[in-house]
C-alpha cells in the first residue's frame, strides 16, 4: 500500500502537467481566430513556468513538450495534423522547447533553493524544539537524583518519595520522546515492522488505560465496545502505542471533569474505533495537518508535546491498511476516528 502511495505521488505532478497543456490548448482553440498563434505560446510557457515552480524539472520538461505537440496538432495550420505549412512555425516551435528546458531549469532551480531554504529553517527549529523537549526531563531526573546522591540534604522519607517519583515520571517521559524518534526514523526508512495476529481491543485498551493510570486518576473515561465485538488482526505493541497517544491528547487537551468517550463498532469487513473528548477542540484549517510530523497546533496554554505522536498513529495505522481521520465535535472537543480491515 505505502509502495502504491508512493508510485501515486511520483506519477500525479505529470498527470496535472498533462491537464495544464489540456487547459491552454482549449484556450488557445477559443482565440486562436483573434490572436497570431506565436502569441498563444505564451500561454504554453506560462504551462511550463508553473508546473517547474511547483514540481520541479521533470513535469515542466514534459509540460515543455506535450506542449509543443498540441501547439502544432491542434492551433497551426493545418490542423490535426503534425506537419508545418510554414518553416517560420518550425523555427518557434524549437524556439519555444529551448527557452520552456531553460525556464523550467532554472525555475525548478529556485524552487529546490526555496525548499531548501525552508528545509534549514525548519530543522533548526525543530532541533531546538527536540533539544527542549530532551533537556527538560534530564534536568529534572539529574536534579532529583542530585538531591537525593546528597547526604547532609536532611530530607525525610515523604521527600525521598517524591523526589524519586519525579524522576521516574521524567525517566519515563525521557524514554517515550526517544521512542518516538526511533519509531518516525523506522517509518521514513520503511523499515517498519508489523506483525499481526488476531487480539482483543479491549486487551489493548486495557493495558493502554494501566500505563495511563498516573495521568487518568478520577478521569471518567467510558468505553463503549459490543459484547460480541470480533478479535482484530493488528500489532498489539503499536496499537497500543497509537491508543496512548490518543488519550495521553484527550486527558491535556480537555478540561478534568469531563469524560474520554472510547467507542467501537464492527462492519462486514472492518472496524472503526473514536476516542472522543470535549476539550477545546482543533481549528479547522488545523485538522488535516494535525497528522503531519512535527506539527502543533499554536495553543495558549504551554502543554509539553514534538507534535510526533499523531505523525506516529498515522504511520502506525496505515501500515495496518487503515486510516486515521479527526474531526471537530458539534458541541465541543474533538473525535479521532480510526477504521482498521479485520482480516
């Protein structure tokens, strides 16, 4: 499925590159009895410049040629037909592919110069954000440990706890940004592992909800699965990994004294699962990239977080053969639907 996704990506900037010399040759058909067809090329080098700009060398090389092809085919005399009445045709014709490889080099230059661009800025960022993230925890499990390492501290038993208990919330906090990261580096390498076999949802919930219980405490959360709900064929470690991150969201994101609504239902040859909160809930312009890596939703409140941990349920997810979606409730919060092929 990622391969087919990938063959789709590779192939879709060729395919629009296509449909835009489609568009200038059915303008061209309307004005080519008002305008000289060596005026209607611009329109073609307009074609050329923007599939160069917004995908690169390739596509606007071959928006270049196809180009030149339907200039001749269907605007010069005579038409439907690759032959040329006048050479003064075949001199704009080679004109026109020079200077459409010329533009569309050095626009897709510029193009990989402004990712490029884009590409530092964000991975300065980023390690910076990352680099907080990492240090936080440490210095908060060095300091406790520090404290504790200092005997002429004086501190009675109910400190010691506590101090060891912060430690182990942050040693915790510490391993799970880690795994994190190695899990989004498997993912770009496509050397994620599944390995799938029929388990129990509320399994998975179960022992989700256990490493949770520090952060849940009176938390209502409400699960809602039928009795006779079948066994899903699915890796319990990483779909317990995608359930963690969706309620560890749902328990920051909403305020205390509202209830976690997990709820499943079964189809003919699939399921869908949504874990629905009523906290703030997600901007709109925010829902469809809330999945990619790294992103956060600006937020008033500083609430600790890379913005890996949904890019990860995806992954996880549609390595599975299913989709991960969210959407804004009518009241209020937000419902992460997940729908997974039983089979």
């Amino acid at each position: 499925m990622q391969k087919t996704k990938t063959i789709r990506k590779k192939i879709y900037p060729y395919l629009i590159s296509i449909g835009l010399v489609f568009i200038m040759t059915l303008f061209g058909e309307f004005v080519k009895r008002k305008l000289e067809p060596t005026n209607i090329v611009m329109f073609y080098l307009l074609a050329v410049v923007i599939a160069a700009i917004r995908w690169g060398q390739g596509p606007a090389i071959v928006t270049s040629i196809l180009s030149v092809l339907a200039f001749d085919f269907f605007l010069v005399p005579p038409y439907l037909t690759l032959s040329v009445a006048d050479l003064e045709y075949i001199f704009t014709f080679i004109a026109f592919l020079i200077v459409g490889v010329i533009v569309s080099t050095l626009a897709s230059k510029t193009r990989e110069q402004v990712i490029q661009r884009q590409k530092e800025k964000l991975q300065t960022a980023l390690l910076s954000s990352i680099s907080h993230d990492l240090r936080t925890p440490l210095s908060s499990v060095t300091g406790s440990l520090s404290v504790l390492l200092d005997n002429d501290a004086g501190l009675d038993d109910a400190t010691r706890k506590e101090l060891l208990e912060t430690a182990f919330a942050e040693s915790d906090r510490l391993n799970r940004l880690v795994g994190n990261l190695l899990d989004m580096t498997r993912m770009e390498a496509g050397a994620l592992q599944i390995n799938r076999k029929a388990c129990e949802l509320r399994d998975v919930l179960g022992v989700t909800l256990e490493q949770l219980k520090e952060k849940i405490e009176a938390r209502n959360i409400r699960i809602d699965i039928p009795k006779d709900f079948p066994e899903i064929s699915m890796d319990f470690l990483f779909m317990m990994k995608v359930f963690f991150n969706l309620l560890d969201n749902a328990l920051k994101y909403s305020p205390v004294h509202t209830p976690i609504d997990i709820k499943a239902t079964a189809f003919k040859d699939k399921v869908r699962i949504e874990v629905k909160d009523q906290g703030i809930g997600i901007p709109q312009g925010d829902l469809k990239r809330i999945f990619e890596k790294f992103y956060r939703v600006e937020r008033p409140q500083k609430i600790s977080g890379t913005g890996l941990g949904l890019s990860i349920c995806k992954g996880i997810i549609e390595a599975h053969g299913g989709q991960i979606t969210a959407e804004n409730n009518l009241n209020r919060g937000t419902t992460f639907i997940i729908t997974i092929p039983l089979a």
